[in-house]
C-alpha cells in the first residue's frame, strides 16, 4: 500500500465521520443501554405528557365546557375499521384515532402486533370558538353516525340542525386513512371574527425497534412547506420550529414507520409549528406536537378533508404518492451524489434482487458482487498505478539521494520522470475517490432499508441493526457494551487486507502503521450499526482478496517495467501528455523563472549599489 492509497484511505475514513456527523447519527453517549427488557404487554404512562387520555366512561363536565354543550353521557366506545393493512380504532371522545396497528409487521419481539398508536400515546384534536370561549374537540363525545367494515362516521348534534361531523374511511391497499370534518350550520355558533380552526396532534412514538438508541436517533418531525423541499426538526436534541406558511405535510417519523397528517392539495395547512422532544418513559422514545391551521369560511355547509398516513418508511411506496414523503427515508439527499446512486443504482438493483425470494444474506452477496463490477475498472487502474510506482522506486530513491531531500529541485526532476514513464502519481489515489460516491451511499443504505427489518441470517436475527453475539457488563467508551460478530470479521478482513498490501508496498515501514488505524476505528464505529452494513462490507473484502489473486496473474510487472523503461527512450514529443503533470510542470516551470527573475534583480540592484 503507497502513499497515495493510505492517503486516499485516510480522505475516506474522514469523510465517512464527518458525513455521519453532519446526517446527525453519533449514539447518544448518555445512553450506555441499548435494549430494553422485552414485553408483550402495552407499557403504561406514570407521567403522562399527552393529557387527554381516552376515558373508559364520560360524565357531563359543566365546568369545561361551553353552555348547551352536547356531551353523550355514557360509555366511551373504541368503533374498529380496517383493511388488509391496517387495524383501526376510533374513540367517540373527540372522534380521534386511539389504537393503529400495522397488520404486515411485527413489533420489536417479532411476536406481538406492530402497533403505532394507543389511547395513551395520541390525542388528536380542534379547537373551535364558540360564545368567546375555546371549546376541544376532544372534550365532545360523539355518537357513531354510521359504521361499515371500513368507514366511520361520528357526529356531535349542538340542536337546531348544527352539527360537526366527523368521518374516516379506509382503503385496501392503502396506509392512508381519508379524513373529513364537516361543518353543518356551525357558523351561527362559531365567533365571526375565527377565520381558521386551530388542528392540535400530539403523540407519543412507541417503542417498536430492538435497537432504541438507533431508533431514538432516527426519530423526528419531519414537514414540507407548500412548493419547497421538506426538511425535519433535529434528531438528536429537542427542537422547535413556528411557520406561517402553507404546509403540505408534518410526520412523526419514527425510523421505519410514521404517522403523517397531509392536507387537501389544492388546501395545503395556513401555518404549522411543530416540536419535538425526548421523554423519559417506559415503551415511549419521543413526543411530537404539530398545531396546524385551515381556513373556516363562515358557509351554512362547509367542510376540509386531509388524510392520515400510517405505515412503513418505505421509498417505493412514498415516491408513488408523489409528495415528497420519500425524502424521510436517509439516502444521503443533501451529499453529492450519495442519493443519486441510492435511488438509480443501487435501489433499482435491491429491488429486483428483492424479487429472486432469496436471503436477505444472500442477495446482499449479490449486491456486493454487483457493485465490485461496477467499480472494477477503477480498481484495475488503481493496482495499475500501484504496481508502476513500485517500479519506479529505485528511480525516485536515486533523486532522493541526488538532491539530500532539497524537495525544490527534485520535484520537478520527480515530475519529469513521471510524465516520461507515463505514470500519473495521483493514479493510486484518484480510483479510491471515485469509489467514494458509492462507499458513502451505501452506508446511508442498509441502515435505513425496511427491507431488512426483521430479516435474519446466520446467527444474526435482524440485519437492520447490530448482531450482538455477547453483551458485556461493562460499557467501553468508542465501542459500546456489546459484540458485533459481522463488524469483528469485517475489521479482521480489512487487517489482512492491509497486510497483504503493506507487504507488496515500498512505503516505509515507519509509515504503514498508519494503515492499520482505520479497520481499528471503524471496529467501533460500526459495532452499533446495521449488521447488513458489516455484511457488506465484510463480503467486500472477501471479494477483494479473490480480486487480488486475479490481479496478479494479469499484471505483469516484468511488462509494465519494459513499457516504463520503452516510454524513457522516447522523444519528449511523442510522450503521452497528462493534464494533471502538464500543469504542475508549467507551475513549477514558473515559479524558476520568478525566483530567477528574483535573483536578478537583486544582484542588478547590488550593483546599482556598489555604483553609487
């Protein structure tokens, strides 16, 4: 391994550690537990921080509520509908959603159903005016209107024919949830000078991955602004944001599913705030708050649809619905290049693999294989390079010696010796580089792939986050309290690799230690992540050394030297012209005029001297 491959490596590794800086994915180092004891039972809030938990039974509060009130005194029921998809229940207090399951996925045991959403965790609620006064609707226990295997509708009767009508309906195939509030002769009630109503959705995000410190970090609100690219709060630290402009969406993204509220879109949302923030709270990671608005015209019969989405972060599924909400899932959107070769390389190839009904194991073999085509060419030049600058060596150790380390005569004699053998000494370095768009998005890939949510593979039972094969009763700062079996063979390949390179290197021996300092720090770096990221990479490796092999039976460097040796024979006309040499033997070529120039003028102005 030369010079320039350890310098490429160490750009890589520096800029795979800045760029997950940058995505805000650094573990929470407050959290030195990673797993929370398994349960199938829903957990329980000591400390409630949505208020309005859903009531078995409702008694008329006078005090709450605005004179001739309708509040049906009675049991608060919990009316089911649903799809292929989805379970859903919707409580008659405040005609809101209280229960969401997921029917295609499984909660963090892999046993108990997948659910989003419980009465303790939401509260979805409109803030009316009336006689001066604000009035919830999550006070106001509806009466079910009618009910269909997938379609409710709740109403609340203020007399005299002015009624506020609450409808849901489903779907099959569909994750979205169609939402209608209809006002009938509201507007002799509502004050004259409301000119909006006021939507107030809270939630609590349940604990639904094995991993709740990745889960937590992936965790956020998520909106976009009418014509603008949608953008989220901070994953990582509580955060707010107040808007007075059309919104077209706000989602509690959790990491692999969310709820989304979106609007009409020919009647995007006036404003949106939205908030966001970390609780300390058995099963629950974070609370999210939105307050939205619509407008209210004031007619006898108004009404405002919007639809609630709730299912998997998934890229297919999102683009189709053509609102940007693909953007929530982390294809490195805001790197160069990283999401293009996400969504047209490497996507488009995932899926098609996808549907070979392999191992997830096994297909991440053939995506591997796959991307080692791809970047072969880059690789072969690279080895190409390698092996002329070995060649080289003895010449560049003769210059070393000629000039006594005076770098500003032998660089441009270096120079020269490169363009006549025809060698680019950046030809090692420039390959790695190229390859660095794909390494990039490839660790923006696994991580947030659904795909591989719950999918085992040898002793790794989930690849979409780490495969401890030990948990240890410490924590070891930079690594953490477990053992990655896939990250641990994935360094040790990467160790033999950089032995078998250094061993081949004429870089001297003092500086290939150097090497080394990279498959150690990513044995930390990647023991928390994604076990199908250390696959990955570990079958890279493996790929590699077979890659190696082939190298060496079809680079001959007996032929490569004669080549050299023909290319030094021939006249500087007919030489090869590098663009990268040619303008550093013309910026070098200048600087010795200058510093002639220089010297001569100081010796004429010495003798201008002397003169006088």
């Amino acid at each position: 391994m030369d010079r320039n491959q350890i310098t490429g490596f160490i750009l890589i590794a520096a800029i795979v550690f800045g760029v997950t800086y940058f995505f805000n994915q650094n573990k929470e180092t407050t959290d030195t537990k990673s797993k929370e004891p398994i349960t199938a039972q829903a957990p329980t809030i000591k400390d409630k921080t949505v208020k309005n938990v859903l009531p078995d039974t409702i008694a008329k509060d006078t005090n709450s509520l605005v004179k001739n009130m309708p509040v049906y005194v009675g049991k608060n029921e919990n009316i089911t509908i649903q799809n292929d998809l989805i379970k859903m229940k919707v409580s008659t207090l405040g005609a809101q959603p209280s229960y969401v399951e997921l029917k295609k996925f499984k909660a963090f045991d892999k046993v108990s159903p997948l659910v989003l959403v419980d009465s303790n965790s939401s509260d979805l609620n409109y803030v009316l005016t009336i006689d001066n006064q604000p009035v919830n609707s999550n006070e106001i226990n509806y009466k079910v209107s009618s009910s269909s295997a997938n379609k409710l509708v709740l109403e609340a009767d203020f007399a005299n024919g002015r009624k506020l009508v609450q409808s849901y309906s489903l779907e099959n195939g569909s994750y979205q949830v169609k939402s209608k509030l209809e006002f009938v002769n509201m507007n002799e009630l509502i004050a004259k000078n409301a000119l909006n109503i006021d939507i107030e959705w809270k939630a609590l995000t349940r604990r639904v991955e094995n991993d709740t410190v990745t889960s937590r970090n992936n965790t956020s609100v998520h909106y976009r602004h009418h014509d603008e690219s949608p953008s989220y709060l901070s994953e990582t630290s509580d955060d707010d944001e107040k808007f007075n402009k059309p919104t077209d969406w706000v989602s509690f993204k959790q990491q692999f599913f969310a709820q989304t509220i979106i609007a009409d879109p020919e009647n995007p949302f006036e404003r949106s705030d939205v908030k966001v923030t970390t609780v300390n709270q058995a099963g629950y990671e974070k609370e999210m708050e939105t307050s939205l608005s619509f407008p209210y015209n004031h007619k006898p019969t108004e009404s405002y649809t919007y639809k609630l989405y709730y299912g998997p972060i998934d890229y297919k599924a999102l683009k189709k619905l053509d609102l940007g909400l693909e953007k929530q899932v982390p294809l490195g959107w805001s790197f160069f290049l990283t999401s293009w070769v996400n969504r047209f390389i490497i996507l488009p190839v995932f899926d098609l693999l996808k549907g070979t009904a392999l191992n997830f194991g096994i297909i991440i073999l053939l995506l591997t294989i796959f991307i080692k085509i791809i970047i072969l060419p880059f690789t072969y030049k690279s080895q190409i390079s390698m092996a002329k600058m070995r060649i080289l060596k003895p010449d560049l150790d003769a210059l070393k010696e000629k000039h006594g380390g005076d770098m500003a005569k032998m660089q441009p004699e270096q120079m020269k010796l490169y363009k006549r053998a025809g060698v680019s000494p950046l030809g090692g370095c420039l390959p790695l580089l190229l390859q660095f768009p794909i390494l990039i998005a490839m660790f923006r890939f696994f991580p947030s792939s659904i795909e591989l949510r719950q999918q085992s593979f040898l002793w790794a039972t989930d690849l979409s986050t780490y495969d401890s094969i030990a948990t240890l009763p410490f924590n070891i700062p930079f690594y953490g309290n477990h053992v990655s079996l896939f990250t641990l063979l994935m360094t040790v390949s990467t160790i033999i690799y950089t032995r078998m390179n250094n061993s081949l290197s004429s870089q001297p021996k003092e500086m290939q230690w150097i090497s080394y300092l990279m498959p150690i720090m990513f044995l930390g770096f990647f023991n928390q992540y994604a076990a199908g990221l250390s696959l990955y990479y570990l079958y890279f490796n493996l790929l590699t050394f077979v890659q190696q092999y082939l190298f060496k039976i079809f680079i001959n460097d007996d032929k490569l030297k004669a080549k050299i040796e023909e290319n030094k024979r021939r006249p500087e006309s007919e030489l090869k012209k590098n663009g990268f040499q040619a303008r550093l033997l013309a910026i070098q070529k200048q600087q010795e005029i200058a510093k002639s120039q220089k010297t001569s003028r100081g010796s004429n102005n010495q003798k201008s001297t002397k003169r006088k």
